[in-house]
C-alpha cells in the first residue's frame, strides 16, 4: 500500500458526515482536514493546495467540497492570524 517514504495519516470521521447527503469528494476532504487534527486546538489551517494534493483533486474542487462543508455546518471557517 505505498512505498515506505510515502506520507500517510488516518483520520477518525465522524458519523455524520458519513451519513450526510455530502459527495463522496467533499468527505474525503473532510478527512483530509481531520487529518490535521492534533487535540491540542480546534483551529487548523491546510491550504487549498495541499488539501488538493492530498485528495487528488485540483484547488478549485477543494474550495468546493469545503464551501460544501461550511454550508453543511461540518466545519467553520477562518481567516488564520
């Protein structure tokens, strides 16, 4: 499953957005974002680029799948200071 150098994480997904009425590119960038996830904040912020690569979809579709997770009320979104 991947060379030895490849970078790999997991990601615990929550039920819900498993459930949701969301498409299926928009919760693997769900988990791609819960990747970043480290327990010690709530604020994390992957770039569009790198949540692309990531999934495998080029920028614009990574915009859409998060906007899609705004609307949804999965995640919040904002500016990082």
């Amino acid at each position: 499953m991947g060379s030895q150098n490849e970078s790999q994480f997991f990601a615990i997904m929550d039920s819900a957005v498993l459930k949701a009425k969301l498409k299926p590119t928009t919760k693997l960038v769900y988990a791609a974002i819960a990747s970043y996830y480290r327990g010690e904040s709530s604020l994390i912020f992957p770039s569009y680029n790198r949540i692309a690569d990531i999934v495998g979809i080029n920028r614009r579709t990574a915009i859409s799948a998060v906007n899609e997770l705004v609307i949804a009320g999965v995640i919040k979104k904002s500016a990082q200071m």
